[in-house]
C-alpha cells in the first residue's frame, strides 16, 4: 500500500488550491461568538470547519441546507460553524458535558426570558427557594462553621482526594438546586444557561490547577489559602456568556437546529445511512491514558452542574476509543488494512511497547470510519484533523494510517495537510512509560486528511 508521508494532491484545481492555504490561523479569535461559552480541552479552532465549509459550498460539492456529520462532536465547533453558513449539524459525541455545551452553543435563547429568570433565581423568589442566594449562602457558611452534618448538601464527587474547599463546595450544590428549580419553570435552555456557567465555575472553585487539562491539584500548602467566591465567579461566568449569546442571536435569526446525539459513534445506530452530505472531525488523537482524558476533565463540572451521576462520568474514559479491552486475537487483520500501522504494531511488539493498547484504539478508530461510509453519501467530502503522536518512544503517524484505513474503505484518497498547533492545550511532552523525570516528545503539529467517499 502506498505511502502518504507527502502531501496527496490531485489534478483537481480545488486540492491545489487547499495545497497553498496556511492552515495554522495565527492570531485568530477562536472564541468568537459562542465559542467561548465554556473551555474543553483539545478543541478544534473554529477556523477549520468555518474553512472547509466555506470551500466546499464554493465547489458546489455541498449546497445551504446539506448535512454536516461530526462523529466525534466534542464541544461543538463543527456544528456552530455549520450554523452559521446555513448547514444542518448532526454530532455525536460519549460524553455528557461535551453534549451540553454543544446545546448551549448552538440553541439560542430568549435574552429577556433569561434575565427575568436571573432575577427569580437571584432573589428567592422561586417557589421552591424564597431566600436570596447571598442569604442562603450565609446560613450554608454558619451550618458549616457550627459543625452542624453537611451531607445532604455534598455533591457526588471524587471520593478519594479533597478537590474543593469548603463551604464553597456546599454554595455549589445550592446553585445546582436552584438552576433544577429553574428548569421546571422556565424553558430547558434557559436552565442549560445557568449550568454551563456553574460547570465553569466548579472548576475554577475546585483545587484543580489553571491550565491543566488533565486532574492536578494545586500544592497542598496552597490549599489553605484557595478561598474563592462562588457566587462573584458564577455571576462573572454568567454576564460574561450572556454578551456571547447576544451576539450569537444577533448573527444568525433563524439557526438551523443542530441534532446533539449522546451516543457511540463505533455504532452510530442513531445515524440514518446516506444522511450526511460532508463529515468534518477531529478525532481523539489516542487512548485516554496517554492524551485527553475527557471524562477526567468533566467529571466534576459535569457531577455538580448536571444530572448525572459520577459513576456515569467514569465510564466517559472508558468508552473512549481503546478504552474497551478488546481480545487481542480478533484484531490483527486490521493491520493489513494499514500497511503502516502494521510497521508501527512490529516496532511496539519489539520494544515490548504498548502495541496491544494501540491495536485497541485503532480497531475502534476504524468502526468510527465505517461508520462515516455508510452515513456519507457517495463520492462527498471527508476531513479528519489528527494529530500525530508518540506512544512508547515510537511515533505513530496518525494521518498516514487514517488515510490508509479510508482507501481500504473505497475512499479515494485527496491530500493530506499540515498546520502547526500554536495555540492548543495538548501534551507536548509526557513521561512515555510513566517514569519521573523521563519526557518524550508527543505532539506539535496536526494533520487535515482528506478524502472523498466511494461511489
């Protein structure tokens, strides 16, 4: 099977023009709008799909109205950005908190609705709650100076380390009953509103460290001296989001409604066949023990903010791709799909690496890719942004054993991209066999692989 190691390019004047695109959008905004209602680690620029639409809306290979697919929907870049240029979204994505925000992201609310709704919910005037939250708060800071049993208040969550302070983690979990009484009064998305800003909020309030995407807390003697302000955090959060709604309901008037699935795209059962005219992804670029572990990132925000239980956040890691062990026996015929991910499977075997975990991952990556042919329909665009990554000193070459797996698909291959990574939050350097003060190098760069769908 051929190499991709160069650039692929055919006579088509469209691939040469997507040759000579710079891909890696120094100093752009990449929060613009909506974007930023709330952070989530390994996050697609919104440049890339709002790129690719564009392009292909100009090639006539998609119209306004078509379908846009992203299986690994995360956040929900993909699907604001096909908002935005008149395209339907449907995303996928296993993890409760990444399904969230795409909702929040991508459904607009009524400005006023909100504020009415902030005043109830601030001022005690729900029936469920007649005091107003700085009051409440109070007596929760009493209660807990007196000594007085704060179980009933005690979010569920992580059971084996102190993550919050307290009372704060007891001010959280009054926001989240109020937010529940909100719910039921006014609409979802109202409610949906309030709990993207308390995820937020968890996590600046926990012992968690900034700009950490994996769970590290902060050094103990710091602890002591961690004492924030919920309320004045949540209501940052809040007022700070309500000018990114306003202006996401000022850019568009009539959004196309966005399909959020919370479910496995190995399967994809709630994806018709055919349904989709482009898919646009960026996968995870590995097993959850090696780069993004989304379920440890969103376990408390999601635990405090939403109801789901911590036992349902878990599992998010587990599910991920090559988080499942799969017997070793029925995968080896998918290396001879990938003549390169069967070089990367020697090397690994013969350094004793972790060749049965990559195996794993890459048999559920390629379930993901059937998937894309069946639901794409014929001879329409595929882009996968990935990433190229190291996993036991060796380098895998994520973008070359995707397109291979594609063409082993009938795709017919189009190029492949580069574009550096100056802004993500990723793991440039880990320990590869977890070993203290040994690093190796994981990720710089990504990769834009695109092909075209069999006929």
């Amino acid at each position: 099977m051929a190499s991709h190691s160069e650039n692929h390019s055919t006579t088509d004047p469209g691939n040469r023009d997507l040759a000579e695109i710079n891909f890696e959008f120094a100093n752009c905004d990449t929060s613009y709008l909506t974007h930023g209602l709330h952070s989530y680690p390994a996050r697609m620029p919104p440049q890339i799909p709002k790129f690719f639409f564009g392009h292909y809306l100009g090639t006539d290979d998609i119209q306004p109205g078509d379908t846009v697919w992203d299986p690994f929907g995360g956040s929900g870049t993909t699907a604001l950005e096909a908002q935005l240029l008149n395209l339907r979204a449907t995303v996928s994505d296993i993890n409760p908190l990444a399904c969230m925000i795409t909702r929040a992201k991508t459904t607009q609310i009524d400005i006023e609705c909100y504020r009415e709704a902030w005043r109830v919910f601030a001022h005690g005037r729900l029936p469920e709650f007649s005091d107003p939250i700085t009051e409440a708060f109070q007596q929760i800071d009493e209660s807990y100076a007196r000594g007085d049993d704060m179980a009933a208040l005690r979010p569920e969550v992580s059971e084996r380390f102190e993550w919050f302070p307290k009372p704060q983690l007891y001010h959280l979990r009054h926001l989240r009953e109020r937010i529940d009484a909100v719910e039921i009064h006014y609409e979802e998305a109202i409610a949906r509103f309030f709990r993207i800003a308390l995820s937020i909020t968890a996590r600046e309030v926990s012992f968690q460290r900034t700009g950490e995407y994996k769970r590290y807390r902060i050094p103990e003697e710091a602890r002591a001296e961690h004492n924030p302000d919920v309320f004045r955090i949540f209501t940052r959060e809040l007022r700070s989001n309500l000018q990114r709604m306003d202006q996401y309901v000022n850019a568009i008037s009539d959004p196309k409604p966005v399909v959020v699935s919370h479910g496995d795209s190995r399967t994809a059962t709630h994806i018709p066949t055919n349904s989709a005219d482009i898919v646009l992804t960026s996968p995870p670029y590995g097993d959850h023990d090696t780069t993004v572990a989304y379920g440890q990132y969103s376990l408390d925000p999601a635990v405090i903010s939403m109801k789901v239980s911590r036992a349902m956040m878990k599992e998010v890691d587990k599910m991920g791709l090559g988080g499942r062990n799969n017997p070793s026996d029925g995968l080896r015929s998918l290396a001879t799909r990938s003549e390169m991910l069967g070089d990367v499977l020697h090397v690994l075997r013969s350094q004793d690496g972790r060749s049965e975990d990559t195996l794993s991952f890459f048999n559920d990556y390629f379930d993901v890719i059937k998937q894309v042919k069946r639901v794409l329909r014929g001879g329409q665009p595929a882009v996968f942004v990935v990433a190229n990554r190291t996993v036991s000193d060796v380098q895998i070459p994520l973008d070359q054993i995707t397109m291979e797996l594609l063409e082993s698909l009938g795709f017919e291959p189009q190029m492949i991209l580069s574009r550096s990574l100056p802004y993500k939050t990723l793991p440039y350097a880990n320990s590869p066999q977890n070993v203290a003060g040994q690093t190796g190098s994981m990720m710089s760069d990504e990769n834009i692989v695109i092909a075209r769908s069999p006929n």
